[in-house]
C-alpha cells in the first residue's frame, strides 16, 4: 500500500518518495524466497497520511477474498505513521479471520543503511509461517538494535516516536510475540482475540468524532459536530476521564439526539475510572461511556466499525463493550 517500506530517497530532491513496487520490495530481500513462496499485489501506493476509510474498506475486502486459500498470511506493506488505525479496523471487520495477517513498515527507507525493513519484513514472514496464530499484527524492529521484532495485536499497539525504529509498542501489555533471530516466541499467556468464527463485516461510519479536552475548549466546536449528523463521539478526557462543566449542556443536548458518546483517557496506560470524582458521575449521568482502557485512535475506528454496521443505539452501545479483537485488556 506504500509508505517508508517502499521509497528511497531522491538524492535530486533529498526527499524520501514511494518508487518500490511489491515485487521490487520482495526482491530487496532475497532472504525471503529461502523460508517462504511469496506472491505480491498492488492496491494502492500512498503515503500513510493519505490512506483513508475507504482505503480499508478496499484493503478488508481484498484480504476477505483469502479467507479460504491455502496460504500460510498475509503482510500488508503499510505506512507507519497511521498504520494502528488500518490495523484496528482491519482487526473488527475481519475478526475470525482464520490465518494471520501482519502490518509491517520502516522507519528509514530501503536503500538506506540504517533501514529496518529488510528484517522488519523477515519478521512479518517469521510470524505467518511459525506462530500458528490468526488475527491481526503489526511487526517493527522492537528498540534499536537488529536482534528482535515485536509483534503487537493490532488494537493495542501505537507508534510512541517519530523516528525511532522501536517506535511502535503495545501498550497496557507485552508483544503478543517475539520473534528473534530464527525462533517466534509467544510472549502473553492469554488468549488474544474474542471472536473464533470469521463473519466479516467490512462496513463504516465516517460520521465519529475524536475529540481530545483541553482547558478552554470551546463547546461550540462540540455543537458543530452534533449538527453536522456524527452519530458517535469519542472523547479524550483528562485521567480517570474527565471533561470541564462548561461543556456538560452540549453533552446533555448530544444525549437527547441519540449521539454515542465514549470517554477515553489521554494517559497513555491505565484504565477509565468515572465513579472516582463527583465529575466523572456527573458525565455519567449525562450518558458518556466509559471505553475501559481502550486506545482513543482504536475506540474511534470501532465506533466507526460498529456505526457502520447499525444505527440502534443500544446495538452500538453493546458492541462498543463488547470484546471484539484484544481492544481492552483483561
């Protein structure tokens, strides 16, 4: 789909641009005809700020198509910097898909020394034909050394630096595997996806709103999003999840039109506790849901997954709680 994993610098420019086909991204590392039988297809070469809902719908419903074939997984090429959100819906509208599938990136470009392509993508390949696994991954280098790539499930992974190549961690939790060298260790005890039988539901709502608090927010940019007919929002509260009162009336009117309303938190670790402060009962009562520990990026895809799917307010409440693909920890 493009990205980093598939440019090279223009030294006429200095800039990084997207030239790699799959099969030229392929042939780059020919270490990877020695453990697998690779075939390769193009959907789309666009820089990961440029991939769009409907770009995953196109990604879900390619990968739909697989669901019955004889192949070991399958690596989608992606991006980094917006490769969770394409993970996340990739990990509700294909949940049970029964073979894994893995996001991989760089963070520097093929051609250039430092790139971890080449063994970001040995990883990928490592995962799909030794883990005996299904769902959904991203595989990255783990920190900066060449020794080990952590495979995330796709809902509980973000990228935490612009530049490094161990940007991306799981967070509330450890890699669901390691892989170094030639050996792919499970490296949780716990089960990782909810859903066994593959149903897909490649569908989605644009109409969902993240919106992140910060002092002074202005409930008139809450309004615009209400009028604008979003039918879900997901708010980034403080801590435990908390909103400044002065935003409580827009809320209350978001309410009587029916709109979902999730709180998540910025902390980037712990879980959303809304019965500890007389404001966090206050925005209960006003109809917010807590979204657990759920990641605000992650919350905001399944809402718009799940809006896709239904219009019934107390369908998108369940299935907004509902574990569906590792969202929350256990």
């Amino acid at each position: 789909t493009g990205g980093t994993i598939a440019s090279k610098i223009d030294y006429r420019t200095g800039a990084v641009t997207p030239v790699l086909t799959a099969e030229e991204l392929n042939s780059s590392v020919p270490e990877l005809s020695k453990i697998a039988n690779i075939d390769t297809k193009v959907l789309f070469s666009e820089y990961s700020e440029n991939i769009m809902p409907e770009h995953w719908l196109k990604i879900a419903e390619t990968i739909k198509e697989y669901s019955k074939s004889d192949y070991s997984g399958i690596i989608i090429a992606h991006g980094t910097d917006t490769m969770h959100y394409t993970s996340a819906y990739l990990s509700f509208s294909l949940a049970g898909f029964p073979i894994p599938i893995a996001l991989v990136g760089s963070q520097r470009s093929s051609d250039r020394a430092s790139s971890d392509a080449a063994l970001n993508l040995m990883g990928a390949v490592k995962l799909l034909t030794k883990s005996k696994t299904n769902g959904i991954y991203i595989t990255m280098h783990q920190d900066e050394n060449d020794e080990t790539i952590s495979c995330h499930i796709g809902t509980r992974v973000r990228k935490n630096h612009t530049s490094k190549r161990g940007a991306f961690q799981t967070v509330g939790n450890d890699p669901a595997f390691l892989i170094i060298n030639e050996e792919v260790h499970k490296n949780i005890k716990t089960d990782f996806f909810a859903i066994d039988k593959f149903n897909p539901k490649i569908k989605i709502n644009e109409k969902v709103a993240l919106v992140k608090y910060y002092p002074g927010y202005d409930p008139d940019l809450l309004k615009n999003i209400i009028d604008s007919g979003y039918k879900a929002i997901i708010f980034e509260g403080t801590g435990l999840g908390h909103i400044g009162k002065n935003m409580y009336p827009i809320i209350k009117m978001a309410n009587k039109k029916g709109i979902f309303m999730g709180m998540t938190s910025q902390c980037i670790d712990g879980r959303i506790r809304m019965t500890v402060y007389e404001s966090g009962r206050d925005l209960l009562n006003l109809g917010i849901i807590p979204l657990e520990d759920m990641i605000p990026e992650v919350a905001l895809v399944k809402a718009m997954w799940v809006t896709g799917n239904t219009e019934k307010y107390d369908e998108i409440k369940e299935n907004m709680l509902n574990q569906i693909a590792s969202e929350f920890t256990t």
